[in-house]
C-alpha cells in the first residue's frame, strides 16, 4: 500500500477498529476513511453498496462487529449471528462488486471447534461444532472467512481473513452486557475495591485457559497482513502465550490493589477448556507481538479510570459500533 492509497476501516470506533485507525496514522497512512453508525448503517445492504460506489475505497479492513462475553453471547445467539452475517456479507460483497484492491476481514478464533486440538492450526477450521455459549456468533464469523476465502480462490482477488486471539485494550467496552473477560474482571475488582467487599466470585472452575492478545498489536498485525499476505486461507495472529483464567484474574488483583478473596463458581461456564492459537504462520512471515499481557492490562486499567469506569461501568467506545 501506498501512504496516501484509500483506505476504509469498517467499525472504527470499536476497540480493535480504533486501534488499527491509530496504528495506520502512526505508520503515515493518510487517506483513511471512516463512518459511524449513524453515518452508514451495514446492516443495510442498499446502503453500503451506495457507499462505495461513490467512497471507491482501493483496500478495506473489516473491524465491525456485535461482539459480546459469554453471557451477552449464550443469551442472544440470534441477535449476535444476524447482524454479524449483515454486516460482514454486505461489506464483503460490494467491496468484491466494487473492485477493492485488497480485503482484509477479522473473523475470531470462536471459529474454532469445541474439542478441537491444541494449538489450534488454521486447517482444524470446520472440523468440528463451535463452542455452544459462542455459536452463533462463531457462526457468522466462520461465513465471512469462507465467503473471503470463495473470492479468493474463485476470482483471483485478494480477499483475506485473519483469527485473532482473545483481543483486548484501550476502548474495550466495560459495559456488564458486551464486556469481554479482562474489562468485566477489571470492573469487578475495582467495584470490590470500592465496595470494601470481602470476596469477587469468578465465573466457572477458573481452570480454562486463553491466550489474549493486545488491540495494538492486532492492528499493527493488520497492516502487516495487507501488504504481506495474499492466501485464501484463514491466518492466526496471536502471542503464543497462555494463561489460566485463574491467573488472569490474579493478576488483575493484583493491578487493581484488590485485597479481598477469589471465589470461583463451578456452576457457571468456562467455555472452551483451552484455547491458544498456533501462529507459526504469521510469525514465519516477520510479525511479531510486542505487549506484554501485564503491560497491556495496566494500560487498560488506566483507561478504565479515566473514563470513570466506577461511576457507571462503562464508557462511551462500545467494541460492537460499526
């Protein structure tokens, strides 16, 4: 890509979406165009071909999303599947009618089977059933990294998908409804904190284990996937780097200067048992994650501060704008 090439990024305003947007400033990218929600409804098909028959954006990254925790998830599996379809299945296919350069579509390791081997290797995609408490969520990821994958090796365009690892960072949302499991822990702890409570209660054995992954290093993964990979298949980016759930939300205590107990509660879900990507892929390319976990969640804890996440538990960057 060229410095001054247009490009789109969907869902800009979302915590993935915002940091790609800073991420393309930083390296001085600067034709870089954006809508809110108000601006350009994606689910409206009409709409978005409309937009870029006259934007003619030449290379679109595809942030957008209703994204959720497994409660939000496992309640609303219809709401989470339907404006994830409309959304990615609009942007894909007027990008592709309207002669995008390059595609890139973030889909979510959600895709993942259940009991599926780890690391988890791009070729296990579609080998098994997702995850109950994401499926419909992980379904709608896995039609937009297929439909890509169609373009691609049907028309010879260079229509990519890539499967981050648990995301998390600067304008993640910590509203009790979407948050993700770092910015609902955060929360939590200062709340406690707060409180004076003697205890926090943390949702299943604790024993299921993750691999997170920073919003910036996505966004500067992003970028080094669009000008260094062309596959039809499906990439992983990820740290390589795992943790318990348990001792994430050790270390969050410990961030947070909660000094009270961690009770855990079996009769809630874990999820996945384990989940780690296998990213050799990416990293035999040259890229590389840069934040530590604990660096990156003090980062966050600092945000969640400032935007006076203890007088409401929530700010006003929501992961699920597009």
């Amino acid at each position: 890509m060229d410095k001054d090439s247009k490009i789109y990024v969907a869902g800009h305003r979302g915590m993935v979406g915002s940091a790609i947007v800073r991420e393309l400033e930083q390296q001085g990218y600067t034709n870089i165009v954006t809508r809110t929600h108000g601006e350009l409804d994606l689910c409206r098909q009409a709409d978005v071909e409309r937009f870029f028959a006259e934007e003619k954006p030449e290379y679109v990254i595809d942030a957008a999303a209703l994204v959720g925790g497994i409660k939000a998830n496992s309640e609303r599996p219809a709401e989470f599947m339907y404006v994830n379809m409309q959304i990615q299945q609009n942007l894909i296919w007027a990008a592709f009618e309207s002669g995008v350069k390059k595609f890139l579509f973030l889909s979510s390791a959600c895709m993942y089977p259940k009991e599926c081997p780890q690391p988890m290797k791009e070729e296990y995609l579609l080998t098994g059933l997702p995850e109950v408490t994401n499926e419909g969520y992980a379904l709608a990821k896995i039609c937009g990294s297929r439909l890509c994958s169609y373009i691609n090796r049907e028309y010879g365009r260079e229509f990519i998908s890539a499967i981050p690892a648990n995301s998390y960072g600067i304008g993640d949302s910590f509203d009790p409804e979407h948050s993700h499991v770092i910015p609902a822990l955060l929360m939590k702890y200062h709340r406690a904190k707060q409180n004076g409570d003697k205890k926090v209660v943390l949702w299943g054995t604790g024993t299921a284990k993750r691999e997170f992954i920073n919003n910036r290093d996505i966004a500067s993964a992003c970028i080094f996937l669009l000008e260094n990979y062309s596959s039809a298949e499906p990439i992983n980016v990820g740290t390589g780097e795992e943790v318990t759930i348990m001792e994430l939300s050790q270390m969050i205590k410990r961030i947070t200067g909660y000094e009270g107990d961690i009770v855990t509660d079996p009769t809630k879900p874990d999820g996945m048992m384990r989940r780690i990507c296998d990213n050799s892929r990416i990293f035999e390319l040259g890229w590389k994650a840069e934040v530590s976990l604990e660096d990156g969640i003090k980062e966050l804890d600092k945000f969640y501060l400032n935007f006076g996440g203890l007088t409401n538990g929530k700010n006003d960057v929501e992961g699920c704008n597009t």
